[in-house]
C-alpha cells in the first residue's frame, strides 16, 4: 500500500521524526510518503495556528488522495482530521487518536504528556471529541518548547521520563501517550527507562492505517459525513476545490 504522512508543520526535523516511527512499524511492502507544511506555522503551538495549519493538511490530502491508499495525520492535534475524512473515502487515520485507541487495548487509564502549557487544553478537548474522556488519566505539558527536541534532545527527554512519572504517580496513569509530532520516535528509545508503556502516535496511526486497508471497509457516508456535492469554494488549490464540487479521491 501507499500511505501519506501529512506534516502541516513547516520544519522538516518534524516530518524526519514522523518518518522515522512510521518506518519502524510499517510493513515491508508499505511506501510512505511524507510531506511537510509549506506555508503556516513553523511548529504548532496554539488554537490559532492550528487553524492556519488545517488547511494546509486539507490541501495535502486533496493533492495526494488519489495516488495513496491511506492517510496518517503527523500532527498531534490530528488537524482536520474529520474535515479529511467528510471529503475523502480512502482511510485518514489521526495520530492522537490512533494512540488513544490503541492505549485502551492496554491500559484502562491513559496520561497524555505534551509541550507548553497553553496545549494542555486543547489535548483535553480532543480525547473528548474522540470520546475517551473517561480513559484519561490526566495531561501534563511540559515547559518545553517541540523546537528543544531537536536542539538539546537529551534535555528534552530527561523531562518527558519526569512528566511520564508525574502522570503515573499523580494521575494513576498505566499507559502514557507521547502528544506531540516532534516526540514521535521518541517512545521506543524512553520505553526501558519508564515504568509504563510508552505510546507513539505515529506507530500506532500506521498499524491502524494499515489494518483498514487489509480490511477493505467502505468510508462512513450517513448523517455528517454524507457526501459534499456542488459546493463553490475559491482561493484554494483545483485539486481540493474539486473535492468541493463533489469530484472525490478514493
């Protein structure tokens, strides 16, 4: 299969890390595509920025829908994930949700660890929307900047292992989700110094995009995500505003 990784962000070492956990879990005869933002936030770090960013993540799928078999958001807020999928009915997998999901087949209460505390917030309202509230432990938001992983990344991970155990001792955390685009890769070489299972967003998103496509489900096209049709949107790129008019990728 053909699956794209979608980096909204503008940084490249961002969509490096995003490869690296894909590559660890995909299959042999998965092809990842990763792309990186071109326009908007160098690294999102506010509701105002993921907005911006959303674009960019529609435009990318709308570029791409039609040469992949599957989709993996590389964007811890899973930015436009449902907006994607209302479009699109190739599988368009979130990688927040992916490891929400699959943190409950391992742990009954999950801790979300994060950078910079005008996240945490947004980390809360997003496992609600993805319906596992009751699941989680708590969120803790580093005072960390996602920019630090890449410049001192030994730092950075001696305060990921600390905010892990915070989760764990403080919030009854057993499994604990690493929220954040920058850290994925960054849970297998943590896993052995924390005293839970560590979760990658990304890994997980990949498995589950994967598994959709063994499974050859059918998009999802009742109530919301009933198909657009007709609709006249300007400014964007042709391939997205045809998606608009009802041209869509599968």
């Amino acid at each position: 299969m053909k699956l794209l990784l979608i980096n909204p962000n503008r940084t490249q070492a961002v969509t490096d890390a995003v490869l690296a956990a894909a590559r660890a879990v995909a299959r042999p005869d998965t092809e990842l595509i990763p792309v990186t933002g071109r326009r908007g936030p160098a690294i999102i770090a506010s509701r105002a920025e993921n907005a911006i960013a959303q674009q960019e993540v529609l435009e990318f799928a709308a570029q791409h829908a039609g040469e992949v078999d599957a989709i993996v958001l590389g964007v811890s807020l899973d930015s436009a994930l449902w907006p994607c999928r209302e479009l699109l009915d190739i599988p368009v997998i979130g990688m927040t949700e992916a490891g929400l999901l699959v943190g409950a087949t391992l742990a009954s209460r999950i801790g979300v660890l994060t950078y910079g505390a005008r996240m945490a917030p947004l980390y809360r309202e997003l496992v609600a929307q993805h319906g596992m509230a009751a699941r989680l432990a708590g969120v803790e938001a580093l005072d960390v900047t996602p920019e630090q992983t890449f410049t001192t990344p030994e730092l950075v991970q001696a305060q990921v292992l600390e905010g892990i155990e915070r989760l764990v001792q403080r919030d009854g955390a057993e499994a604990v989700l690493l929220a954040g685009a920058a850290m994925a890769s960054m849970a297998g070489p943590l896993q052995s110094r924390a005293s839970v299972p560590l979760l990658d967003g990304v890994a997980c998103a990949v498995a589950l995009a994967e598994a959709r496509h063994r499974l050859a489900l059918p998009a999802a096209r009742a109530g919301s995500l009933a198909p657009i049709v007709g609709r006249d949107v300007t400014d964007v790129s042709a391939s997205l505003a045809s998606l608009f008019a009802g041209k869509r990728a599968s």
